[in-house]
C-alpha cells in the first residue's frame, strides 16, 4: 500500500517535471524569436523617408517624415516638429490629442495661418 502511493506521488512529481520543462522550452523559443524579430526592426529603423511638402507657388511648406512602423512626423518649413501621427491619431508638437486618424496636415494647416 506505502509502495502504491509512492509511485503515485513520484509520478505526480515527474508530471509537473514535465511541464516545467516544457515551459521553459517555449520560453527559450520565445525569447529567440524576440530577438530575431527585435533585430530585423532594429534594421529597420534607420530607413525612413522625407517628402517635402509644396503650396501651388512651389514655396515650401513642410516636410513629412514617415518613419519605421507607421508613424508620420510633421514638420514646418524651418523644420520644427508640428505634428505626430501614430496608432491612428494625431498628436500636436506638445503631445496634446488632436482627433482621430491622420490629421498632421490639418495642424501643419493651423500653424501656417
């Protein structure tokens, strides 16, 4: 009987064994794939554009820069920061909210009048 529920217990014992092995696997497979992808992006972030914004005169505007990850940053024709658009909305140069969606034009707008 001693014998029975000694077994018992040594086989509970080497199921939770089991399973933290395997958690510990998948962290470890978790962890590879974070860096792999962290160094693709990583890569990434160096590469962004800039498009010079013109009005109907040909004068400049402003520029946007569109950077890794879908974030598009304003700027006026002296290059000061006027805008953020990120995660669907727009944020002003002082991180105040401004509306939903891509309105870095309609700030840039505002601060030329």
């Amino acid at each position: 009987m001693k014998l029975n529920a000694l077994k018992a217990r040594l086989a509970g014992e080497k199921l939770k064994l089991d399973k933290l092995n395997d958690a510990a696997k998948r962290k470890k497979e978790l962890e590879k794939a974070s860096k792999r992808s962290a160094g693709r992006s990583s890569a990434n972030e160096g590469k962004q554009s800039r498009v010079a914004l013109h009005n109907n005169k040909g004068a400049l505007i402003g520029w946007l820069s569109y950077e890794a990850g879908g974030k598009v940053t304003v700027y006026d024709s002296r290059g000061r920061l006027v805008a953020r658009e990120l995660a669907g909305i727009t944020l002003d140069r002082t991180g105040r909210f401004v509306g939903r969606g891509r309105q870095g034009l309609v700030v840039l707008g505002r601060t030329q009048n």
